[in-house]
C-alpha cells in the first residue's frame, strides 16, 4: 500500500480486558505500548485512572504513535463502568475513540460475562457507553452482533446509539456462530438497519470479506459506510491494497504474481519480508539485514539450469563469521568454568505475537512444505535469526513453486477447473455453492496469500467435525417437525411454498479492523476458539441445511 495512504488507514488494538487493565502494571506493559521508557514500559507514563491527561512527559514509542499508527481505537471488553472508564482514561491521549467490543462470542467471555454475552443485560450496556460518552475527551464506539430477527437489531442498535456511541459496527452473525457452526454473514439484516437508522448513523459492516473484490460488494449489499475485517487480513494481509498495475517496475513486479488464466495475488515471501522489515525498524529500531531481490522465473538465464539451488536467496546475516583456524592447546587460555545465563524475557507483545501471525500467513505452504512449519514452530519471540532462516526457506521453496509453475503449468486443466466454479461472485451466497466450490474460487498457488475457508456447517456435520447439543437437536427436530406441516402450503408474489427463510450458517467474528469507503485497514490478532457444545443424546435428525458460502473474517 503508498505511503501516503498510511494516514486514511483506520486500525483497532486487539481486545483488551478492562479491569486488569486499569489495575495490572504488567498487563498494561504486555498489551499496550504508547510511550518510550526503560524498558519500553507504558505504566510508568500512562496517566492515572483518576486523570483525564498524562502526568509525565515520555517520546512516542509504538500504540498511537502519531507518525505511524493514527488513526487507532483501542478496543475494551468490560462489564464494570468505572472499571472501564478508568482504563479508557489511561489510553485516551494516545488514541482517537475507545470501541466497547460486544461481539466476542467465546467461551472466555461467557465465563467472564463480557463481550457478546452482555447482550441480554442492555441496561448494562447502556450504562457502559454512556459513561464513557460522559466521561471521556475522545468518541466512544461499540460493536455488536445481530439478534435472532430483524426487529430486535434494530432496537439493540437504536440502544446503542442512544447511549452515545459515536458509530456502529454490526457483526452479521449471531453469538453461537462460531468454530464449524460456521457460515455466511447475513448482510441483509446490515442493510435493513442502514434503512432504518438515522441517516446521520455511521455504520460498519463486518463478515464475509474474504478478498478485496467483497469490500466492494459489502459495501453496495449494506450500504455501510465502511467494512471491518480481521481474520481474513491476517491469512492475506494485503486484503486492503490495490493489485498493482500491470508491468509495474521495481519490487510490485517481484512482490505480485499474475497467472495466464487471470488468478493473481500478492506473494507470501514478500509479505513476510515486509513484516520482519516493519519489526527490525519499528520494534527493534535497527536496520533490516540486506537482501537480494525476490525471485522471479526471468532471473535465470537460458545457459542455467534450472535446478542449481538458491542462489539468490542470501545467507542470513544473523549468522557469526566463520571462526578462525584452530590454535594449539599451549596457546589456549586455562579453561574456566562456564555460567548459566537465564533466557531475556521476551515482553514485547509486537514480538511475542510474530510467531502466531506468521503461522496465520505461511498456512497455505505449510501443509506440504512439513520443514517450514518445523523451523516456524521452534522459532521463539525474540529470535529474529530463527524467523530470517523461516524466510529464507519460505524465498527457497517459492522460488521452487515459480519454477515448477513455469514449467510445467497446464493452462487448460486450470481452465478446466475453472469452469465448474459460479462465475458471478454474488452465486457464493446460493444455496448451491459449496465449500468446494468457494475454494477451487479463490485457489492460488501456495506460495500466494489466500483466505483460509473453513467447511460449511451442513458438510462439519456430515464430517462428523461438528455435533449438536441436545437442546440444537431438539430445536431442529421443532423446525423439521413444522417445515413438514408447512410444506402444502403457498404463498403468493413469486415464493416457491411457505417455507421461511433459514437463518442459519452465520459465522463467528474475530479481533476486528475497519476500512471505509475506499480505505484500508490492518492490524489485529484472533481470539482463540472455544469449540461447541457436547452432543449429549443420540438422536436421528434429518435436517435441510442452507448450503450457503463461508466466510473466514
């Protein structure tokens, strides 16, 4: 993405917990980084919980860095209005909003009573928003999930702004959607509440963003104002930028890859260089280690074999020098007994999250490419050497793919391939599509950045990857029961029979991240899955699933 674009990028901190928040020191310093202090501590210079200004003067450092990370919301989940105000006191003069998070729907948050487990406790909510709406120098925002219909969204929405929220970001899925029970967002419960809100509403819309081209069609399906995403960006962070032009000069040439029956995407080796450049730099404040340029098939030279191995793909510069010619035993100092020194703690949490976003965007080679998830997985926060050999192997075996791709790539198979896919976009929403179907549509190369589609709900339970608690079975055996009586019925103005509309396979929601009309977005982590409840009773269930697309974000 330009750089002058940096500054039309919205970002959210992942979520954090507001009572340790605003009470735990070493909570503060592992999740939020605004000023500079030895070491890189933010307690010290954060100001108290009774203050609405910094009590002490500090450089910026990383979270709301004017020069590099604004505009940023940092993101609460809470249950307490005084516990939250106190913590959105120690972050408002390092952001631009505070975001109360009610759509996380894992079981943490059940336990722990936040998220979107407060949905049914709305005068709780109100109180929440409305005291930072009261309280605070900076808007405050809320995202939610929607409710079983329509109507209810609309008055939990409606309470929501009422309470002062400055603007709205809507999850379509509701809260048990989540791990397999996974499915599409429903945009047209989005839409009715953009109807239906005051024009002035600022509203977000967030599910099913699982490539750049459905930015486009979230916006035109909801009328929002603008998307949010979080676990499609990670598995393809480039999610939010332009595809170069064509024949572009410089490093867009070696970074994006075109294929001659028109799939494209931006490449994995030139993703993860750019993080671990944006870690040496920002984090670390050091120089990036230098670099041949990416690999591209035109490099090699017809004399060449195509089979010498990588030669363009430098050494790590981590490495020390060779060590010098052996020295004879009268030379060599008495030896001396050796001290066990204790690892440094790692507490930076840009560095201990490296590990998991690599594993989020390497998943795609990972698979059959067995010594790259071996090295990945023994890399530890801190080791930059560790994750320079992890890239040298990702440029190695993309160098491999180019090759291999040029050679021996069968245009007509992809072709072939092809053409049992939908080819309108908009036929990922059908009933017929499956997950089969959405994969062979968004398919690249492994070496390319690609969302990670997990099975529809239907196809879980035929798995066998996915069961139902006794109270999901008693309530498809309701609806099967009623579908059977309704079935000889009709209705009018074009419907097919009386069936209603499913509204099932929505999907669960991650760590979030927004961008407006035209506007990109990054940064932000997943919460980990809470899996589904246990199947209880045996029970022989025949039940019509909605065969409808998936969605990763």
């Amino acid at each position: 993405m330009p750089p002058d674009r940096s500054k039309d990028l919205l970002a959210y901190t992942p979520m954090l917990h507001a009572r340790l928040f605003a009470e735990t020191v070493k909570y503060r310093e592992h999740s939020f980084q605004p000023l500079r202090s030895i070491p890189n501590s933010v307690s010290s210079s954060l100001p108290a919980a009774d203050s609405k200004h910094p009590t002490g003067a500090g450089e910026p450092y990383l979270d709301g860095n004017p020069s590099v990370d604004r505009p940023l919301i940092v993101q609460f989940c809470a249950n307490d209005p005084d516990a939250l105000l106190a913590a959105a006191r120690r972050v408002q003069p390092f952001c631009d909003a505070v975001d109360l998070n009610l759509g996380c729907p894992q079981g943490i948050a059940k336990k722990g009573h936040y998220g979107a487990f407060l949905q049914e406790d709305q005068p709780l909510i109100y109180s929440l928003i409305n005291t930072l709406h009261g309280e605070l120098d900076v808007p405050v925002t809320a995202k939610i999930r929607i409710l079983e219909t329509k109507e209810d969204t609309l008055r939990y929405a409606k309470m929501v702004i009422d309470a002062g929220a400055s603007f709205l970001t809507v999850h379509g899925r509701r809260r048990e959607q989540k791990g397999h029970n996974t499915g599409v967002a429903d945009w047209s419960v989005i839409r009715y509440l953009r109807e239906n809100l005051p024009a002035d509403t600022v509203l977000f819309a967030n599910g099913n963003i699982l490539t750049h081209d459905d930015i486009g069609r979230c916006l035109q399906a909801t009328g929002a104002d603008g998307i949010m995403s979080a676990e499609g960006n990670l598995h393809d962070p480039t999610i939010f930028a332009e595809p170069p032009a064509a024949g572009d000069p410089g490093d867009n040439e070696r970074e994006y890859w075109r294929s001659p029956n028109g799939k494209e995407g931006y490449r994995i080796d030139g993703v993860l260089r750019r993080y671990l450049d944006i870690i040496y730099k920002h984090v670390l404040e050091t120089s990036p280690p230098p670099r041949l340029p990416l690999f591209i098939p035109s490099d090699i030279q017809p004399s060449s074999s195509l089979t010498t191995p990588s030669s363009t793909i430098p050494p790590s510069t981590l490495n020390p020098p060779h060590p010098p010619s052996p020295l004879s035993t009268a030379d060599l100092p008495p030896p001396t007994k050796k001290q066990k020194r204790a690892p440094q703690k790692v507490t930076s949490p840009s560095l201990l999250a490296m590990q998991a976003h690599c594993f989020q965007l390497l998943r795609p080679l990972l698979k059959d490419h067995t010594h790259v998830r071996d090295a990945l997985a023994r890399s530890r926060a801190g080791d930059m050497a560790a994750f320079e050999n992890v890239l040298s192997m990702v440029q190695e075996v993309t160098k491999e793919g180019l090759i291999n791709l040029a050679e021996h790539h069968d245009i007509a198979t992809a072709e072939k391939e092809e053409s049992t896919i939908p080819s309108d976009p908009s036929e990922e929403n059908s009933s017929t599509t499956t997950t089969t179907a959405l994969i062979a549509r968004h398919k690249r190369p492994f070496f390319i950045c690609q969302p990670h589609i997990r099975p529809l709900p239907a196809e879980a339970l035929e798995k066998g990857s996915m069961t139902l608690s006794k109270k999901e079975k008693a309530k498809l055996l309701q609806a099967q029961s009623s579908y059977s009586t309704d079935t000889t019925t009709t209705k009018g103005d074009g419907d097919l029979d009386g069936r209603e509309k499913s509204d099932a396979n929505r999907a669960e929601g991650k760590e979030e991240e927004v961008i407006r009309r035209n506007v990109g977005v990054s940064k932000k982590r997943p919460s980990p899955d809470d899996g589904t409840g246990k199947n209880d009773v045996e029970v022989e269930v025949e039940v019509e699933v909605q065969r409808e697309g998936v969605v990763c974000g």
